[in-house]
C-alpha cells in the first residue's frame, strides 16, 4: 500500500512540478483556502469609520472592507455573547439549546439554561478539522462560565473541533491576558506549517473593562476624554487586525486566505455607573443611528459589521446593503467555501450564503428567529417582529423602508403582523424548557455562588 501510495504521490508531484505554478497556486484557492474569523467584541455597527463614524478611526478594518466585500446586513444569532458565539460556531438558533444569556452558574439554574454549549452537534471547526484543516482559537471562549477552576468538567474547545487554544478565560489554566489574543494569532501564524487552516481570533476589545495602550490613546486625543478609552479600545482593535494582515503579506497567504471580520453582539447601552464599576467612563459604542443596543433585539443589538476579503472570489470594495445574512449562516457559508460538505441530515438553521458574499444579492430563503429572556423576534424578508415575553406586545418593521425600526407597522399591516407572530410561535414551541442534563456542571449541584448577573458580560 506505500508502495502505490509513493508511487501516486510522485506521480502528482511530477504532474504538478510540469504544471505552471500559478494553475497550482489558482486551484488550491479555488478549493481550500485558509480561513482567519476575526470576532470583536461589543463593537457597534457605527464604531467603524468606513460606517460613518465621525471620530473613531479604524483605518485597517476599513482597508479590509474595500480589499473585500462588507455586508450592511448581517446579524448575529444573538444580541450577547455565549448565546451568539454559540449561533456562530454550531449554525444554529441558540435558543434551540435553551441558551439565551451569558454563561454563569447562578443565572444559568435561573432562566433554566445549561452550563455549557452542547458539544455533540456538529461545529464549524470540527467539520473544518474533519476536512484537513489546522484549527485554533485565540482569544475569548465563553461557551462555558469565564471564572477559572468553576465549571473544570466543562468540554474543552478540543471537543469542538480546536486543535490548539490560547484563551484569555475559562474553567481551564488561561495562557493569555486580554490583550494578548493578536499577539497568539500571529504567532500561531508564523509557525503553521500545515494548511489549510482554519484560525478563529475572538478579541477582547473593545469590550469593558478597557485596556488601551498609551499609544491608541495618544491616537485618541481628539476624542472627548469619557469617550477616550473606548476609542483608544476600537484602535487597539484595528491595529491588531492591521497587524493580522500585515502578517498574512508577510508570509505571501493573502491571496490564499479568506479573512472574515464582525462583532459578537452590538454595543453595550451607555451605563452612567461604569466610572464607579471600572474606574473608567461608561461606554461610548455607537450603532450608527439603528435602534437598541446590546441585549435588545432591535437592529442595534444584533446588527454588526460583516467585512469578508477573499482575493479573486468576494469582489473588492462591493457594499451589500439588501441581503441579510446571519452568525448562523457562517458554517455552511464557510463550508461551500472551503469545498466541505456538510453531512445532509446536519439539520442546522444557516443558509450557505456564499453566492451573497460572491457579489450576488439575494434575499435570505428563510426566516431568522431569535430569543432573549425578554424579546423574541422574527425576521422574514424585510418583515421583522419584535415580540415583549413579559407584556406580549408585538411591534412589527419594513427594515428595506425603516432601517431603524422607527414605525411600529403592527396596525396599518395586520396580514404581515399575524403571519410573523405565527411563524415565531410555531418556533418557540419547539425549543426547551428545560436544560439538557449532560450540559449541566457537577458544580450546579454544590452551594451556588450568590453572584449577581453583571450588565456587561
Ligand atoms: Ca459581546
């Protein structure tokens, strides 16, 4: 069996060695780039300036924007972390593992979600490291609790699909500080020898409490001062990715990667309290005049920016403003790219959406659903509900004509108003009540912590 498997290889090495390398070099794009998945964290969809920010500068994210191509419309599965990190790295509707709020084992026994992301169901990096792919994480995890030594029998990132991690938190040893996730992407960069790869950096900024260098804050100077440090945080942000970037030219992977940039949730409500909490000023994160803010399913919530470069493939500097796309269409949408099947009975809710990101419009062929401890919504179209859990109200939005979510519709179109709330309530009747016990810590069952919920996980 060596002998044909040598005998094979050198076969195609010979083939490809008569080829013109750039034939070798084209077909290999075509196939298996490498992908880097850039996550910010509570960033605003108007904290970028290529979105109209008036103070803030983010010159490199912008610089990717016009190498690649950036969606207007694209939304996370949810307005908050675990719950959205969760919707991105499985491909489906959070709420359909019942999580709908940041991890911590208080809260967790209090709205019935489980401890951690189910494992089990397939995940993008473990359908990516299934293909061949070299797969890492940097950064921030929770898919679990934050707090160290808490929830020790919690998966690992191994079981989903992570070869290698450096995270910043989590039940296990963190390797890292906040501010070091750039500083392990890159290094994980320089030494991976194999491709493809497959390289999620899940950044801290800029997300409170704010770490800025004294030279993102030099930059910042013209920023009024309670706005600084969240400023000089967005910089930070952009720096790292300039340097993510800077190191893919270095080592001649940029027409072999696709680099793919957004923000977890929207940004957090401006918190008068924070200066007290943090020795810092409260929040300055913008969301470009959309409605809401982090935690809120109105657009500001889980609107962010979605910026994709992948040289030869996504047009450079196209603006996508119509087509909708969601955290949980990344797996099937980086699966098409990467030419990896995903198995027919996967029975997730992402859409592959790679023909959109290819410069090709298109409507969302089903409708997004989303749910928090006090909303759920719907999205069909342009059509988009907003339903209170506590008080039943519904408000209904044309998002192609209020992008702001300004008119509340639920009168002047009844028809459209009943439609979505059915379709929102045949949803909900198919998720959990109750948490899967295999996804409950043996923690859960000891004395709880009297931990109140903070307002900024
Ligand atoms: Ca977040």
């Amino acid at each position: 069996m060596r002998t044909i498997t040598t005998t094979l290889a050198t076969f195609f090495l010979t083939q490809a060695l008569t080829t013109a390398p750039t034939m070798a070099v084209e077909e290999s794009q075509q196939t298996r780039p490498n992908i880097v998945f850039i996550l910010a964290d509570d960033l605003g969809w108007g904290d970028l300036s290529s979105n109209g920010h008036p103070q803030f500068r983010t010159p490199n994210i912008d610089n990717l924007a016009r190498e690649g191509m950036a969606i207007r419309q694209f939304s996370v599965a949810a307005p908050i972390c675990s719950p959205s990190r969760a919707g991105i790295i499985t491909g489906r509707f959070p709420a359909r593992f019942g999580i709908l709020y940041p991890f911590q084992m208080d809260r967790n026994i209090a709205i019935n979600q489980p401890d951690w992301l189910d494992p089990r169901p397939l995940t993008l990096p473990r359908l990516l490291q299934s293909a061949g792919f070299t797969t890492a994480i940097c950064g921030k995890w929770h898919l679990v609790e934050e707090r160290e030594k808490v929830m020790t029998d919690a998966p690992t990132p191994a079981a989903y699909g992570f070869q290698t991690w450096h995270l910043m938190r989590g039940p296990w040893k963190s390797d890292i500080n906040p501010r070091q996730s750039f500083d392990a992407g890159v290094a994980f960069l320089k030494k991976t020898t194999k491709q493809p790869f497959f390289l999620q950096l899940t950044i801290h900024e800029p997300h409170v409490p704010y770490f800025p260098s004294p030279q993102a804050l030099a930059a910042n100077a013209h920023v009024d001062e309670r706005s600084r440090r969240y400023a000089a945080s967005v910089t930070d942000l952009d720096n790292g990715v300039g340097r993510v970037l800077a190191t893919l030219q270095e080592l001649h992977l940029e027409q072999d990667t696709l680099v793919i940039f957004t923000s977890d949730n929207g940004p957090a409500r401006r918190a008068e309290d924070l200066k007290a909490a943090y020795g810092q000023y409260y929040n300055s994160g913008t969301t470009g005049g959309l409605r809401g803010y982090k935690g809120q399913l109105y657009e500001g919530g889980v609107r962010t920016p979605l910026i994709v470069r992948w040289p030869g493939h996504v047009p450079a500097g196209k603006i996508d403003s119509t087509s909708a796309i969601n955290g949980v269409d990344l797996l099937p949408t980086l699966a098409a790219a990467t030419g990896t099947a995903v198995p027919s009975d996967w029975g997730g809710d992402g859409v592959n959406r790679l023909e959109v990101l290819k410069g090709h419009p298109s409507v969302r062929p089903q409708p997004l659903f989303w749910r928090t401890t006090e909303q759920e919504s719907v999205r069909d179209g342009d059509w988009k509900l907003v339903r209170s859990r506590k008080q039943g109200t519904t408000e209904l939005f044309d998002l192609a004509k209020d992008p702001n979510e300004a008119q509340d519709l639920t009168q002047a179109q009844p028809g459209q108003a009943a439609r979505l709330a059915d379709l929102l309530q045949a949803w909900t009747k198919g998720l959990p009540t109750e948490p899967d016990p295999a996804c409950c810590s043996q923690a859960r069952k000891g004395p709880q912590t009297g931990l109140k919920p903070t307002a900024h996980d």
